[in-house]
C-alpha cells in the first residue's frame, strides 16, 4: 500500500528523534511492502526562523491531505521571550485546530524491563497500563479573550476557559467506547467544587453513563487523580480529561513508565478504530528538552511508539504497529538505554543507536 504522511520535526530534540521514527516507517515499508511518501515541513521555531509564522497555512493545507501527520516537538530558550509576537507553541496548536484532532491519546504503559529505572517502588507500577484520553482543541488553550492588557492599575493576564456541550460529548465518547474494549472503567476528570466547566463536564459524563451501562463510570477530582497517580496507579485504566488537565496528567504519568522519551500519542478527529483510516496526528509527548538538544542522546522511543500509533489508527496497519512494539520491547529486553532510562553500570546508547536497535529487531 502507498501512504502520504505530513512530517514535521520542529525543534531542539524534535529533529533527532523524528530521524529515528522515520527510519522505524522507512524499515516497516521495505519489510511489509509499503510505500511512504514522506514530505517534510518546518514548524515552531524552525517556521519562526524561516517564514515569521510558527505554522504556515499551506503545511496545514498539505496536513489535512495527507493520510496523516508525525510530529517532533516544537519550543525552546531562542523563542521563550514573554514579549515575542509569535511562539513556537502555537504552531502544535495551530495544527491540532486545523485538522479538528480533539481526541488525544497517551497511552501510559510500564514496561516491564524498566520498573527500576523508574523513581517509584515497583510494587507501586505494577499492573500499570492506562490510557489517558486529552480533550485537545478546547479549553484555556484556546478560548477567547486571551490577552495581556495594561491597566491603571498594572498589567492584567487574561485566559479563558470554555467548554461546549458538544466538545465534552464527543471527547468523553471516545473514553466510553475506549473503556468498552478494555477493562470498562471509565475516570472522569474534573474540579466540579470549584469550575464551571467541569460541572458542566460531569453533568454531561452522568448523563451518558447510561448509554454504556456496560462502563463504569466514576468522577474523580483532578488533584485526587495527580495524587492516586503516583500513589496507585493502577487503578486507572481509562481516564478522559479536559485539556489543560490532561496535558499536566500526563507529564506526572511519564513518571510512570520511567521517562517522557517514552510515551506516544494520537490525536484524532473521532472515535479511534485500529485498521481503518482516519487522518491523524501523532506526536511524542514530551516537548524539545532544551537541556539534551544536539548531544544526540534523547531516547527516540516515544517517536517510534507514535509511529506505530500512526499504522495502526491512521493507516489499518495493525500487524505492523504491532511489529514496531514488539521491536521496542525487545530492545528495551535487550538492555539497551538511552541516557535517561539506564541505571547505573548501564552503558548508555545514543538516539541513532536505539533506532538502529529497533530496526534490527524488526
Ligand atoms: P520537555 O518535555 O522538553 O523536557 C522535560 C524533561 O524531560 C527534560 O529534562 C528533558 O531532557 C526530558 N526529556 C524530554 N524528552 C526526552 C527524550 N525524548 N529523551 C530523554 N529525555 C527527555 O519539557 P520542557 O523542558 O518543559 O519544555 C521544553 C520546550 O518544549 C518548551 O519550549 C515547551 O513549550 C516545549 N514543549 C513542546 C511540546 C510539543 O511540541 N508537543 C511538548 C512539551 C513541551
Ligand atoms: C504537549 C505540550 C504542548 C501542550 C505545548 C508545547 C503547547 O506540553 O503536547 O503536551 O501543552 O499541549
Ligand atoms: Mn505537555
């Protein structure tokens, strides 16, 4: 089969590590009998840089066109300027927009062979696999005003945070039919004691509980969840939140699984369905890690891991994503470690030599 996917690597680690994905699709292609036709676009700084604009309106135009979209990372220190006109950051959220993906998917698993490079006991990360659903083109992220005004009497900082019926809805359906395939126990996340939005949220997650009578359903506090997180995580097994929740959960999840270089997402514009098509965008979690960036030792990992996300939910190659995670785990098996995960006495392997691993895997 022939595929047309949108890449753009971005900044700081983004390029190092979307190498190493491409090089993961490029060996799936060669062993499956598969044709990618990749084309490369600049975004975030590298956009910045060469055209003024974080996210050029023709590289969406190509994105939505394609069958889908990989993405590194975009940000960093040479554009953090808080009085900069344009930022990095809205080139990721320009495109999420653009292609009306509202449903991310981070999937947060342990893998067994890296228990003890995590922080936490492993009693603790035992049985964890979870994942956790981000409402992705709403809220405070993008809901007008947005502003910095001077005032009499100083500067005031003004977001928004807006959630429609329709946008919880459609998120939380996502949980509801994810849960159906796995455990059936659905979390809903809110801060109902305190926001709006969230009564909101769960008035409409309690009024389509009955539509699955087959989910549990329960409703759990943010800072209940960010808590029973790292204290018993494996009590969750879906968990949907609104954005900015979500995007914090998440990072507080990696701790999980050991480091940010591993967990992959996907972002859709509707329910997921491993082996049909559906155009998506997928993206490591983790951001451009100024503090690594050009050593060549980022762990390429959560790039090829949403590479394989990619097969299976934008491009019905099942057997393949499955083939690119059995590689990884294989890898990880083998005891290789990118500086972030390895222990002490572990030789460290650089980003190119953990693709070059998984490759031979494969
Ligand atoms: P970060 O995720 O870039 O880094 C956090 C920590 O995790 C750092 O210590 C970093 O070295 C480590 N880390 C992250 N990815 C890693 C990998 N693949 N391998 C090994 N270690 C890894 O978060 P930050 O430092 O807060 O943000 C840096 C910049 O990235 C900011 O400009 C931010 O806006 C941007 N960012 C972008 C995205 C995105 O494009 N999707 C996501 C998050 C952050
Ligand atoms: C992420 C990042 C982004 C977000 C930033 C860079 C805009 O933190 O993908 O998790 O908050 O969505
Ligand atoms: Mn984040």
């Amino acid at each position: 089969m022939e595929f047309n996917i949108t890449v753009l690597p971005g900044d700081g680690i983004g390029p190092e590590v979307i190498t190493e994905g491409v090089k993961v699709l490029e060996t799936v292609g060669r062993k499956f009998g598969h044709r990618f036709n990749l084309t490369y676009d600049d975004v975030g700084g590298a956009a910045i840089d060469k055209y003024g604009v974080a996210l050029r309106p023709e590289t969406v135009e190509a994105a939505s066109k394609a069958d889908a979209v990989l993405f590194g990372a975009v940000g960093g220190p040479k554009w953090d300027d808080p009085r900069a006109r344009v930022r990095p950051e809205d080139g990721i959220l320009a495109i999420r927009k653009g292609l009306g993906v509202f449903a991310n998917i981070r999937p947060v698993k342990v893998f067994p062979d890296l228990v003890d490079s995590s922080v936490l006991k492993p009693e603790v990360l035992e049985g964890v696999d979870m994942l956790v659903i981000r409402e992705l083109t709403g809220g405070l992220y993008y809901a007008l005003p947005k502003r910095r005004q001077q005032t009499k009497h100083g500067w005031t900082g003004v977001d928004t945070l807006r959630y429609s019926q329709q946008e919880i809805e459609r998120v939380l359906r996502v949980g509801f039919e994810l849960a159906r395939g796995r455990k059936k126990k659905l979390a809903s996340i809110d801060k109902a004691n305190v926001l709006e939005t969230s009564r909101l949220w769960r008035q409409v997650a309690t009024e389509l509980g009955p539509e699955y009578p087959d989910v549990e359903l329960e409703h759990v506090l943010v800072d209940t969840c960010a808590m029973q997180l790292v204290q018993r995580p494996s009590r969750f097994d879906v968990i949907v939140a609104e954005n900015t929740f979500g995007d914090i959960l998440t990072d507080e999840a990696a701790v999980l699984a050991a480091s940010m270089g591993l967990l992959p997402s996907a972002s859709l514009a509707g329910i997921p369905m491993e082996g049909r098509r559906a155009r998506g965008l997928y993206e490591p979690i983790h951001g451009t890690a100024p503090d690594i960036a050009g050593r060549g030792i980022a762990n390429p990992v959560a790039t090829i891991l949403s590479a394989a996300l990619m097969m299976r939910y934008s491009l019905g190659l099942t057997e393949e994503a499955a083939a690119v995670e059995r590689a990884v785990g294989q890898v990880l098996t083998d005891g290789c470690r990118t500086p972030d995960i390895a222990g002490d006495g572990d030789r460290a392997v650089s980003t190119t030599e953990m693709g070059d691993k998984v490759v031979e895997a494969l």
